[in-house]
C-alpha cells in the first residue's frame, strides 16, 4: 500500500485483487485477407474495480521489436508512424466493457502483418499474474473469385411445377490451404431466405422451410467441373420467384479453430414463376322440383396442356359464402380418377374439362349452395405430386320447389314497464295461417335491436333461438340473465310464445321482434326450415329521469334547557322513484369548540323501510329509553330525546334513504338524502372541571406500591359537594411513549361501583375515593410490565335547579410516567444459596460413593490351588 504508482497511470485505475489478474487475446493466430477490416479482443480476468481499466497495444513486424501502436488514455502513446491512421479513424480502439477493448483495423494491408501485444498497467504492490498478452496476425492476399455461371433453359421465367437450374463459379488461389463454403440464397421483397449450403466442412445444410425438399430430392447442390456449383429445382413453387444469389466465404484451420478469413457474393438471375390460369364455372341459380333428378355441371378453363391432373369437389352449404364454416363434402373424384360419394348422390365426368353432379329425389333440405372445388397435380420427384393450382367456383343456388306454409305474425306488449325493475312482458302470435301441412312445426326466434335515428344502421342481436327440435339457445346477450331468472322465454299455446323480462333496466330499452320460423319433417325424421316470417317490432321505453330526495328538518320547540325534551322532525319529499318507502338514520355532530373530539358524528337511532327501530351507538345505558323514532306519516318523521344533557349539544340531521320495490320482497336502494342540521346549543355559565394526575413514587422497585391520584378541580360557580358526582376511568399505555392504544385498568361510576378489568400478571389494582375532588388507584406487587405512562379520564354529572342530574364533557388529564426498576441484591439472593446449597450436597454424596465402593465393590480374595512339585507355578495377578 505504500509503494509509488508507476508516473503514466490514470488515477482513475482501480487495484487489481491481491490473488492476480490475467490478459487474455485470442489464441493462436488470426488470419485476415488484405483489404478486410481486422478486430482483435482483449479483456481483464478478476477484475473487480468500478472504473474502467486502461490498455496498451503494440506492433511487432515479423522479426522486429514492438511499436507503440493505441492506447486508451494517453494521448501521445502511439508511435508517429501511426498517428495519421487513428487521426483519420483507420485504427480505433472500442471499449466493450470495463475490463475489456477491441483493436478494430480497416483496410488492413501487408505491412499489418506481424504479433500486436495487449497489456495493462498495474497499480499492485507486487506483481501477481500476467498482466501483457500477444496475438499473431496473418495478412493474405484477395485470391477469391466468384463469378455468375451461365444460366441453362428454360431461362429465368417458367411455369409452376417446372424445373430449373442456377449456376455460379468460385475459385481462390490462396497461399495457404483454405476452404470455401458455399450458400444460395433468395431475396423476394425485404425478406431473405437461404435455401441450401455447403459448408467449409463439406456438408449439406438446407435452410429453414426447404428440409423437406431437400430431403425428397425436390431441390440440390451439385458440383460441376473443379469451380462451378449447380443449383437444381425439380418443381418450382410459387415461392420460388425472387433474385438468387450465391454466396461463398473462404475458411481457414488454425490449430482445430476454423476461421472466416472473407466473403463474397454474386447475384445470379432473377427467377419469375408464372401461375397457372385455371377457371371453374358452375351454372348459377337452378330451380328444381321436390322429388325430381338435380344435374349441375362443373366446367373447367385452364392453359396448362402437360401432364396434369384433376381433383374435383362438390361442396353443399346453407350460405353463398364458402369461407363459413359449415359446406361439407357431396362427392369427389380424386387425381388417381376415383369417386368418393353417398348413395344419393353422384359424380360423373364427361369429358376431360366438364364433372357432373347428380343428386336423385330432391327434397326441400337440398335447397341451398353448391361449390365445385378443383385442384390441378403435377407428378414431382421420387414418385410425389404436387399442386400447381386451385379454384373455387362461385355458388350455384338451388331452389326446390314445395307448397309454401302462408302465415302471419303478431307481436303485443302485454306488460309495458314504467320504471326500472319492472316486468316486461311480449307475446308473439301466429295468426292467418292457411295452407298448413300436419307436418309443419313452428318455432320462434327473439332480437334486439337498440333504439337509434332513423338515418343509423343498427344490428340486431340474437336473444335467444328454437330449433326445430325444440332445444333453445340464447345468445351472448341474454344468457347470463336466462341463467338467473332474469329473462324468460316460454311458449304458452301451439301458436303463442311468450318472452318475460322479471327486472327491466335501462340498458333493455330499444326494439324487440319475433321470427316464426316454420320446420318441415324430412324422410330421415329430420327437420328443415322452410319459411321464417318476422313481426313488426315493439319498443320498450320510459322516460329515464334522475331520482329525486328531499329532506327537510325542523324544531317545533326552538328553545329549550337542558332536562327537557328535544324534538324534531323531518319532511320527506321524492320524485321519480316507483313506490318508495323511506329508512331513517339520525346523526349528531359534536360541535366545533370541542377539542377533543371536533366534528365527530354519531349514529343515534335509525328505523329501516320495514319500520324496524334500532339502536346505533347510543351508549348512555342510564337513558336507554330516552330516545324516540317514530313514523307520524308515510313521508314524515320525528325523534325525540328526553332529559337532554348537556353533552348532548351538537348539530342533529336526518338521513333519509329511498327504497324501490323489486321482485318479491326484495328493495333496492334508489337514492339518500341528507336534511338540514339542528343546532342544540345550552347557555350555560356552570363551572369548569380540570383532571391532573399525582404520584409520590413515579420510580418503584419491583413489588413496591405504586399509587396515582387523580385530582378534580372546578372553576366558576361554587358547588355543594352533594351536587357533583364523578365517573373516573384509569388507563395505562405500556411503552415510552404514546404509540400504543391505552388499557383500561380500572373504572369508579358516579355510584360507587368500581370495575376493574382483568391482566395476564400477578400485580393487583385497587381504586377508592379519598375525598370528594380525590380519587386514589393503586398497584398492589408492581411488576416489570407496569411501567407506562398512567392518565384519568373523568365524567363529571352536575344536578341541576329541577333535581334531575346532567353529564358535563368528558375531560382527561396529562399521562404520568411510573419507572418499575429491579432489586438486583434481592434477585439474586435465593439462586445463589440454593446454588451453593446443591453443589455442597452433592460433593459429600460423590465422597460417600467413592468411599464405599473401594471398600466394598473392588476387593477380591485370591485363594491358591495346591500344586504337584514337579509343574511349574501358575502367576497369580490382582
């Protein structure tokens, strides 16, 4: 760290990490053709600095020593020699990344020839890894030729189906032993396509879309003589047209890497595809009695003389459109000159260009659209065919003739809704029948059609169809509602249908109409539509108007005191809104001089539409029954409060919410209204009450008494201590400030009944009154988790002049902070003798233990045997 920066470093250079770092250029050497443009990468591994890191490159012709070439940050690094080439941007160094450059060279020559040196400078303290790398460069002469060969017949414009070949030429006399690769392509427009390579390799890649064409043999690359390529197309496509060129590129090995020393290219010729003419005529309209012999003609008009083949089709469809789904296949005749048909139907060819029809005993479901379908085939390569054209006649209408059924249709309103939510009701009726058959069967179908100027195109939308085997399907407007119950569609007679809308909106106004649709019973039992009639529509509107709620409040007795009764009423009036029926909410709003609670509003009573009565937030238990809703008409509504206190001062409102009658029971809320505030406001000059919080110990240890005092001043007017009384709530906020919600701990009503609620720990509360403007809480064991911040919320009541007692506001005092600290000495005391006591007890019984059992478990006798002289004496061992 305290070694001296080499003087050319850039302070912007970043140490390299202490485990070494390596430059890298490419391995072995590059080749390149004279007058290409030569890049040479270098990069930085473990790099891990922000900035970018600086490079050097230098040149070393063959045998010579190295030249200052390029350098990312010092200016006058480059040798003069090359100063004018990167002042007119011949050689450029591009940075790609931090820790990486590239050395781009335009226009290389011979001279360029030699080893090029990438280094970096280093900041480290020791020199660790290599911080230099050197690339050689090979420069070779332009010895590729390519050349456009000689275009055989039948020349670049041909008919589909038709062969064709292209040929080019490409040579090189390269000093050294290269490769070529070889590619056709072909530009249509923007769009290029490669068709099929030879690579440097030797081996055959054809391009995307053209693998199964290669595959059969339908396209090849073949060699013609030592220079020439031939490109062979059995069976041109119309995809074929377009400008081919030929692209060759010269390859070199260099240690097992191939490199692309150059490319070149060459357009050949210009390939035209002239499609095949073919035309298919039909006879267009064909009138045809029921039972009789239908005979259509399919004439074909083509130019093509060769070996070509036919495929006819007769298709069958309901529309003129043969595009629809739907037209299915009568008879065909196959290119092998084979007919597929259905025993009432057959296919007759006449001549080489003219295909019959003919379809035996019409009936009235043959009625409709014919198509001939033609395809003309050619025979391809390796016994495959292929389609050269196709044509698709215009539709031939076929009309079969039958006694038509003659019948009208009526449409009628029955039930014409005047607001939203109402039933709507249309009836469709066949009416004049005449020249019924007994197997005609009706059915119908409903639409929709929105209301617009006279001068708008509007589609109708399909509500819901009857086929002719009664099964009904609804359309994308009414299914949801046909599955709810919403829209019903009935028939009530043979000759009457029925469509009920249970609850009109607004979006269902417009004009709705019925289609009669008539089905005759075929030979098959099936059923065919013969005749559809439509009625006139009926429109289905009301006047849409906002609805309209009006409430207005007022005091009979505008001036009272507190104890006496609070009256008020309010009017009600609405418009455009179908039978309403009202539900009434009275709210009162605290008034703006109370501070603690500034324009809080507060739901009192409400009656709903069923003149159901309901307390809301009335918590006043002593007064439950001072409050009064009643209904005095269907439009008017009073409320009365009794023995008003003087908390009960505040702005009073009605609001008021319009009902509508749905289906059944059920309501829907139309609109609300909010009347006209009600001041109650007392006069009063009575005295004022002040709450603060006292105690002798805020700091306690742990299971010392804790007392609080709340202390109640008054101002003003001098009381009789027997005309006050107090409701006085404690609460705590466990934290060290006053994020937390506050705890109730314990509360004293006016009465004398204390509540205290219960806590997860062992301390008890205890709350007396100590005098009359005192109130003492108590905290029996203080524990850890009774510090906090402490305060008194107190309720004062004041008897007034008539005896009745009245609720003053509520008032609140200051939180008090009490400090529960730990008696360290006392804590410790008993863990530390039964510790000690444990830890005597068990060294005497370990010694106990030892004792006896060396005495008594490990003693063993050893009694000897008696042995013969003459024997060796055994070894005894303990």
């Amino acid at each position: 760290s305290g070694s001296i920066a080499p003087p050319r470093l850039s302070p912007l250079i970043v140490a390299a990490l202490c485990r070494g770092r390596v430059v890298r250029v490419p391995k072995g050497s590059l080749v390149r053709v004279e007058g290409t443009e030569l890049v040479i990468p270098c990069n930085v591994s473990d790099y891990d600095g922000p900035s970018e890191q600086n490079f050097d490159w230098s040149f070393s012709a063959l045998g010579g020593s190295f030249v200052e070439l390029a350098s990312t940050w010092e200016a006058g690094f480059p040798a003069q020699l090359y100063r004018e080439r990167l002042q007119r941007g011949d050689i450029v160094l591009r940075r790609t990344a931090n820790d990486a450059v590239e050395l781009h060279i335009k226009n290389i020559q011979p001279s360029d020839q030699g080893h090029y040196k990438c280094s970096t400078p280093s900041t480290d303290a020791t020199v660790q890894g290599n911080y230099e790398d050197t690339v050689q460069v090979k420069v070779l002469p332009d010895a590729l030729r390519v050349a456009a060969g000689p275009q055989p017949s039948p020349g670049p414009s041909l008919r589909e189906g038709e062969p064709f070949e292209l040929r080019c030429s490409a040579s090189t006399a390269s000093p050294l032993h290269t490769h070529l690769a070889l590619l056709w392509e072909v530009r249509r427009g923007p769009a290029r396509r490669s068709i099929l390579s030879l690579t440097h390799e030797g081996r055959f890649r054809p391009g995307p879309g053209y693998e199964q064409r290669y595959r059969i043999g339908d396209v090849r690359l073949d060699t013609v003589g030592s220079d020439g390529y031939r490109l062979s197309v059995s069976q041109a496509l119309s995809s074929d047209q377009g400008s081919y060129r030929c692209i060759v590129s010269e390859w070199i090995g260099e240690q097992g890497n191939w490199q692309e020393i150059q490319e070149k290219a060459v357009d050949v010729a210009t390939v035209v595809i002239q499609p095949t003419v073919l035309q298919v005529t039909v006879a267009r309209n064909v009138s045809v009695a029921e039972g009789k012999l239908l005979d259509l003609s399919c004439n074909i008009t083509t130019d093509r003389v060769d070996d070509v083949r036919p495929e006819v089709t007769w298709y069958f469809s309901r529309t003129p459109d043969s595009t629809l789904p739907g037209p299915h296949v009568l008879a065909r005749l196959d290119r092998d000159s084979l007919v597929h048909s259905s025993p009432h139907v057959a296919l007759s060819h006449m001549d080489a260009r003219s295909y019959h029809l003919l379809v035996r005993d019409v009936s009235r479901e043959n009625a409709g659209y014919y198509f001939c379908h033609v395809a003309l085939w050619t025979p391809g390569h390796n016994r495959t065919w292929h389609k050269v054209a196709e044509a698709m006649s215009a539709p031939a209408g076929v009309a079969v003739t039958w006694l038509e059924p003659d019948y009208q249709v009526y449409l009628n309103a029955s039930k014409v809704p005047e607001f939203s939510d109402d039933l709507t009701e249309l009836e469709c009726r066949i009416v004049d029948m005449k020249s019924t058959e007994a197997g005609i069967r009706f059915t119908v179908s409903w639409y929709y059609r929105l209301n617009r100027r006279s001068d708008d195109v509007v589609a109708s939308e399909l509500l819901a169809v009857m086929n002719g085997d009664w099964t009904l399907k609804y359309g994308e407007r009414s299914k949801q509602r046909a599955q709810d119950g919403d829209f019903i569609f009935s028939k009530e007679h043979a000759d009457t249908f029925n469509f009920r809308i249970q609850r009109t909106t607004e979006e269902d106004r417009g004009n709705y109409y019925c289609v009669v649709s008539a089905w005759t019973r075929q030979r098959n039992d099936s059923w065919v539509k013969s005749k559809d009639v439509f009625s006139k529509p009926v429109n289905i509107f009301w006047a849409s108007e906002d609805s309209v709620l009006v409430v207005k409040a007022r005091q009979p007795k505008p001036f009272f005191a507190a104890g006496n009764t609070f009256e008020m009423t309010c009017k009600v009036s609405s418009k455009n809104i179908k039978s309403p029926r009202y539900s009434v909410l009275i709210t009162a709003e605290k008034p703006v001089g109370d501070l603690s609670s500034p324009n809080e509003t507060k739901y009192i009573i409400s009656l709903d539409q069923d003149s159901v009565v309901k307390l809301e937030n009335w918590t006043d238990a002593s007064r439950v029954d001072g409050v009064v809703l009643e209904k005095v008409q269907e439009d008017e509504f009073r409320y009365r409060m009794y023995q008003t206190q003087v908390s009960d001062a505040g702005l009073y409102r009605c609001v008021v919410t319009a009902w509508s009658p749905i289906r059944g029971s059920l309501w829907r809320e139309a609109a609300t209204s909010l009347s006209n505030p009600i001041e109650i406001d007392f006069q009063t000059s009575g005295p004022v009450f002040n709450a603060s919080v006292h105690s002798d110990t805020p700091s306690v240890i742990r299971g010392d008494l804790i007392k609080l005092f709340c202390i109640i001043t008054v101002e003003g007017a001098a009381l009789d201590p027997d005309d006050m009384a107090f409701d006085v709530s404690w609460f705590a906020v466990h934290s060290f400030g006053l994020d937390k919600a506050p705890v109730l701990l314990s509360s004293l009503d006016r009465k004398g009944i204390v509540n205290t609620a219960e806590r997860d720990w062992k301390s008890g509360l205890s709350l007396e009154r100590v005098s009359v403007l005192e109130f003492l809480l108590q905290v029996h064991g203080s524990e850890d988790q009774d510090f906090g911040n402490y305060y008194c919320s107190v309720t004062p009541w004041v008897k007034s002049p008539t005896g009745s007692w009245q609720k003053e506001a509520e008032i609140q005092s200051k939180p008090i902070f009490i400090t529960v600290k730990m008696d360290v000495l006392n804590a410790f005391k008993y863990p530390l003798l039964i510790g000690v006591g444990l830890s005597t007890v068990i060294g005497l019984l370990s010694c106990l233990i030892g004792y006896c059992s060396s005495h008594w478990c490990c003693k063993k006798e050893v009694q000897e045997t008696r042995r013969e002289r003459r024997r060796l004496m055994s070894m005894e061992m303990d």
